[in-house]
C-alpha cells in the first residue's frame, strides 16, 4: 500500500474505494514492525485498532455521511495522555503497571470524530528531556540516522510520523518537546496557545507551561486535528473559554509583518548552516512582499534560566503525588511510612526528574524563594510584555527552532546543562503562552534536517498556520 502523508488523501482513497481502513490500519502495524528497533511504541493496540477499522469501513459503506470529521487518521498518543483502560507510565517505574481510569479531553475528541489510536510512544520521563534517553523504556532511535537522538520529550511521537506508522503524533509541549523533535525529524510540530486545548488527562510537568501538541507531515492534516482537539473544557480551569480555531486557508497572497531577532541569529550556539538556512528565509520572504524587520530583545540570555527555575518548582510540586501510596509502585519491606516514601520515590524516579526535583525544591525553599522563584516569576512577566509589544506591531516572530540538528545518541546524557541551553528558541513561545510551529527546512551543507519556528500572537492559529503553508513552499 502507498504511503499516505495527508488526511485529505486518504479520506479520498476511502472514498473512491482505492482502499479500506483495515488496509491503512494493516499497512501502519507492518511498518510499526519493520521499525521495531527503533524504539518508538511502548504498546501497540493492535486487535483494538483493527477492531476500529472494521467498524469504521462499515460505517462509511453505510452512510458516508454519518463519519466523523478526521475518519481515515490513524494517531500515536505520547505515555503521558490518559486513555481510560489503557497502561499510562510517563516512561517512569514510579507509575508501575497503572491503568487510566479516563480519557483525556483532547483524545476524547480523536476517538469522536472517529481518529484510530494505535499505540502509546515512547518518551522522556514525565515529558522532561531533549533527547528520548531519560526513558524507563530505553533511548528511541532518530529514523533519518539510527546514531542520532530524535529529539526530545515526545521524540518517539515525531518518528512515529516521520516513519508513517501513522498520520498524527499526539504529543506535549512544555519548552519545546513537540516543536524541537519536529525540527529533529524533518515533520511538522505545533503547540498552541495556552490553554488552547484542555489538559485535562495530561500528566502534568509545569502546568503553567503543558500545551498538547501536534506533529504531522502537512499543515493541512495538523490544522484539522488542532480545531477538533481545541475549545473550552469544563474539566480545566485554564482551558480557554474561546471557540476553537477555525481551519487554515489556503489563502498565499497575503502579506504579513514579520519580525525577527539579530541576537538570536548571532548566538554563539547556532550552527552557522542553520543561521544561514534561517538568513535565506527572512531573504525570500522579504522578495515575496512581506515586511520584514530586525528586533531588540535583550531577555534572550534570562529565557532558559526563567524556564527551568519555574518549571522544576512546579515539577517538584506536580510529582509529590507519586508517595508510593496512591499510584504505581510501592516499595516493600519498608519499616515505616517515611521509608515507604523515601525507597519508593528513589527506586521510581530516574536521574534527569530527580535532578529536577532537587532543583525546583531548591528553588522554592524558604531561604531561597524570593532570590530564585518570586525574581523568575518577575522576568517571566517582563518576557510577557515585551512579546506583547512585538505583537501589537507584527504577526509573526520567525526563527530557527533549534540551535543543532539531532545530536548523535549519548552526548547530550553527559551535560545536561548544555542540553537546557538548547531549548532557548522554543521556551519563549511557552514562558509568554504563545503559539507556535516549528516548519521543517533542508540545507545543502546538512544531512539533517533543521526546523523554522514561527511564533504569532494568542489565539491567532488559524493564520499562523496558513503562513506555516506559505513558508513550506518558499
Ligand atoms: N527540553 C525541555 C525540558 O526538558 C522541554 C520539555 C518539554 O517541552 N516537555 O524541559
């Protein structure tokens, strides 16, 4: 069977009778095999998802009216969204064998308008990490090299797309981990707005940060997923009570003001390719009409301090639930209760979330509350008011996603300051709540991939991804 990129084509080849969902189904379980070595599914729900597509084949020889709106995707969702009666882990020991008691909101969504899920992916543990490595399952291997890393959190998700074992990954963003294994793997990678899309069934790194987000290979396909997904969510309190966003055009004449940052095209960190891939960017879009124009911003320096002080003290906050008691793993022979919490957080946990953990208790101890969290807290709203301002004058900041392309498997273990310094391009969008894509590129003097990352104001997706459709062909 061909190998289908776009939601629009299959639904086609449904509906002409060139194929059935059982075959899309059967042609993704064959690749999932195939791709076996690379690490990418923790579980795969086979009988379940043929169960489905049966159903489904059904349905549309019946009434084809009678469908739902995303009939003929198939999707892999990320170890940390709930799936009631399915195994949930995080990649972490701590959850054990636990099982989801609910679906979460966005899933929910999937399932109604009639999306297949076909396996949970691979991740870092509690979605915290740039490479796939910090798993209880062992690293995910990047498909376009099997010596590189994938990226990272929702790594797995990105080459599930990437090697078509299925149309949509299903991932979460925090700082980056949707949009950077994007850029990692050559696909599409967005997170929206805050509070764009319930988090309701997210296990919860930072909740101020936590996006659900999307990786596809067309726009097209990940704009229909995000307007089914997104919407108020009575669930969560921070889900925004606005209409979802309406579906991309195809609208390629308009032009936008642009903006993008010398400091950030200057940063000593940035692989010259992909300064000079990003330089050829702004150049044509500047021949096609758009305004383009150079911007201060002197917080480039404070992005990553900010992020990782508020979101390891929220992180230590989110994960004391996980005491031994309530879910997962208990430790046994223990003498007392502190011995309980005490051996069954050490024995769960992996290296990066304790790290985390010390970091962000640290962080919010009493002598060093005011010095480290309150002054993050601080910046973060200087942060705001300046995207705030840019975004008054312009639609889009463009930049690169990352600063690297997918780093070879185990250099990133070794120095994990070096690996939070990578995530200065992608924090921005979530300290300041902002959406944004990261856009695959190619350039000559690479055998990698990179990603353009363009960030628009709040609430402003529908056009942000119609010019994700005009930057992929220019
Ligand atoms: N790499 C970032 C981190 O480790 C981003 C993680 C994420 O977005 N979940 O925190």
């Amino acid at each position: 069977m061909s190998k289908y990129t776009s939601l629009s084509d299959i639904q086609a080849a449904l509906k002409d009778g060139s194929t059935t969902m059982v075959d899309v189904v059967q042609s993704y379980l064959q690749r999932i095999k195939e791709t076996n070595h690379l690490n990418i599914y923790v579980e795969v729900y086979e009988e379940e998802a043929f169960a489905k597509a049966k159903e489904l084949d059904r349905k549309l020889e019946k009434d084809p009216s009678c469908v739902g709106g995303l009939f003929g995707a198939v999707a892999s969702i990320k170890d940390v969204l709930c799936y009631k009666d399915h195994k949930l882990t995080a990649a972490s020991n701590i959850l054990g064998s636990f099982t989801s008691q609910f679906t979460a909101t966005a899933v929910q969504r999937l399932l109604d308008e009639d999306v297949i899920i076909i396996g949970r992916t691979n991740c870092d543990e509690f979605a915290m990490g740039s490479t796939n490595e910090h798993t209880r399952y062992g690293p995910t291997l990047n498909g376009l090299d099997e010596s590189r890393v994938p990226g990272g959190s929702s790594g797995a998700a990105a080459v599930s797309v990437e090697r078509d074992t299925c149309l949509i990954g299903v991932g979460s963003d925090t700082g980056g981990s949707v949009r950077q294994p994007a850029a990692f793997c050559g696909i599409y990678g967005m997170k929206p707005t805050y509070g764009r899309i319930s988090r309701y069934g997210l296990i919860a790194y930072g909740s101020s940060f936590d996006q659900i987000g999307l990786l596809t290979k067309d726009v097209d396909t990940l704009s229909r997923a995000l307007t089914v997904m997104s919407g108020p969510d009575p669930m969560d309190a921070t889900c925004l009570s606005i209409e979802a966003p309406a579906i991309a055009s195809a609208d390629q004449a308009s032009k936008y003001k642009i903006a993008y940052i010398p400091e950030v095209l200057n940063h000593p960190g940035l692989k010259p390719e992909i300064k000079k891939g990003c330089e050829e960017v702004i150049e044509n879009l500047k021949e096609q009409g758009h305004g383009c124009e150079a911007i201060d911003f002197d917080l480039l320096s404070y992005l990553v301090p900010t992020y990782y002080v508020l979101t390891t003290a929220e992180a230590s906050s989110n994960l004391s639930r996980y005491d031994g008691i309530r879910y997962g793993l208990r430790a046994d022979d223990v003498e007392d209760l502190e011995e309980l919490y005490e051996r069954s957080r050490s024995e769960g946990f992996g290296t990066e979330v304790k790290r985390r953990i010390m970091m962000g208790t640290f962080v919010l101890s009493v002598g060093y509350f005011d010095a480290y969290f309150t002054k993050a807290q601080q910046v973060r709203t200087l942060i705001i008011q300046r995207l705030t301002e840019v975004f008054s004058k312009f639609d889009f900041i463009v930049m690169p996603t990352t600063t690297d392309i997918a780093w070879p498997i185990g250099e990133m273990i070794k120095d994990p300051v070096s690996m939070y310094l990578a995530d200065v391009y992608t924090v921005l969008a979530n300290l300041g709540g902002y959406p944004a894509i990261s856009i695959p590129k190619s350039s000559e003097g690479l055998d990698m991939p990179f990603g353009i990352q363009v960030m628009s104001d709040k609430c402003t997706e529908a056009q942000l991804l119609s010019f994700a459709k005009q930057l992929s062909i220019s």
